[in-house]
C-alpha cells in the first residue's frame, strides 16, 4: 500500500480485501484487521467480502468472528450466503443455532454450499 502511495495510487476495495485475504490464509485475524481499519481510514468503506474475510481470518476463534458480525452490522453491511457459511463452519452447539436463525430471519437463499 504504501508503494502504491508513493506512485501516486490509491488502493482500493479490492487492494484492501485482497491484503486481508493474505492474512485470513495464516488465520491471523490481527493482521487482517490492521488491514480493515487502514481501509476505513482511506475512506473506503468495508464490503461485505471484506468482513466475511476478517471473518475467515478468525480461525476457530468464535468470539471474534461473532465480534466481526456485530462490527458488519454496525457498518450497515448486511452477510449473505458466505458469510453466514464462514461462521457456520466454526461454531458449534447453540451459536450455530442461533446463527442458522438469524440467517434464515435475514431471507438469505441457502444454497449446496450451506449444507457442505
């Protein structure tokens, strides 16, 4: 990014969330939200690609995954299909019902993907 600077560039949605998926690769979601909040202090408003990869990046840790849901709707960005997925496929017992419901609530069209 800061290459990019110095050649007079502005990265954008995709620069952002493409340095965020490096991170959500190694599971290290302190990475991938350093890249997060560098991208709201550009001015670029996080995607819901965005916060599904802060979500990937959480690992097995489902506090902050959860954490990374209540931030996507505090921006205003609603999860779809993958999202709703990523987060199924690390919670367990009543989490993963309540996430089931809120998808369902939400009217996200399931798809095979949901139920691999």
């Amino acid at each position: 990014v800061a290459d990019m600077a110095a050649a007079g560039l502005s990265p954008d949605i995709v620069t952002f969330t493409t340095l965020m998926d490096k991170y959500a690769t190694h599971k290290d979601e302190p990475g991938a939200r350093g890249v997060l909040q560098r991208m709201e202090a550009a001015g670029v408003a996080p995607s819901v690609r965005s916060f599904t990869t802060l979500i990937k990046a959480c690992g097995d840790d489902v506090a902050a995954a959860e954490a990374v849901m209540a931030d996507m709707a505090a921006a205003g960005v609603s999860p779809n299909e993958v999202t709703y997925t990523a987060l199924l496929m690390i919670q367990r017992g009543e989490a993963l019902g309540r996430t089931w419901d809120a998808m369902l609530a939400a009217g996200v069209v399931r798809s095979s993907r949901v139920y691999a």
